[in-house]
C-alpha cells in the first residue's frame, strides 16, 4: 500500500491539489461503500440491475473505495501497511477459535 500512498501523494502535490478534509473524505467513503452495497445487491441479492442503469464492476467499486482510504490515510500520515498488518493481526487472535470446522 506504501507504493500506492506515495504514488497518489506525488500526483496531488505534482497538480497543487489539497485532499479534502476528513469530514469530506468520510462521506466519499459512504457514498462509495453505498455504490458497493447496490452491486452486491445486484449480484447477489433479490434487486436485480435495471436495464437503464449503468454498468459496474466489483473490482472498481473495491478499487474506489480503497482511493478513498489512500486519501484518508495520507491526510492523517498513517502507513496503510501498519494499520492493515495490526487488523490482521488483532482479527487472528480474537477469532483464532471463533469458527470451528464442525460447522
């Protein structure tokens, strides 16, 4: 993720651009997990796609989302490697014997 943090961070500096603020970044994030959340409905949930309505693709509603979070991150300097490996690792501990292969 650090590749992609600096490769953003430079693109912004090299057009003069500002990130927007939390406030606004955070609202991106929702509108975009909600464009998320349509799809899946679309794929896998009883609300099928209009003809008229555009087409989308997994990967780009995921791929925006996490521009979004690049964006959040580099505002508050946080290193996405860091905080992924300790979700990871905080996730593996307190679910280590959640799910049983009995299920």
């Amino acid at each position: 993720m650090k590749k992609y943090q600096k490769e953003l961070d430079m693109w912004f500096k090299e057009n003069g651009w500002n990130y927007w603020t939390p406030h606004e970044i955070l609202a991106r994030l929702f509108e975009e997990g909600g464009e998320l959340a349509r799809l899946i409905n679309h794929i896998y949930g009883p609300k099928k796609k209009k003809d008229s309505e555009e087409k989308q693709e997994l990967e780009e509603e995921i791929g925006d989302i996490l521009y979004t979070l690049v964006c959040l991150a580099n505002v508050h300097n946080i290193d996405l490697d860091k905080a992924l490996e300790k979700s990871i690792g905080k996730v593996i501990k307190r679910d280590k014997n959640r799910y049983n292969a009995s299920r």
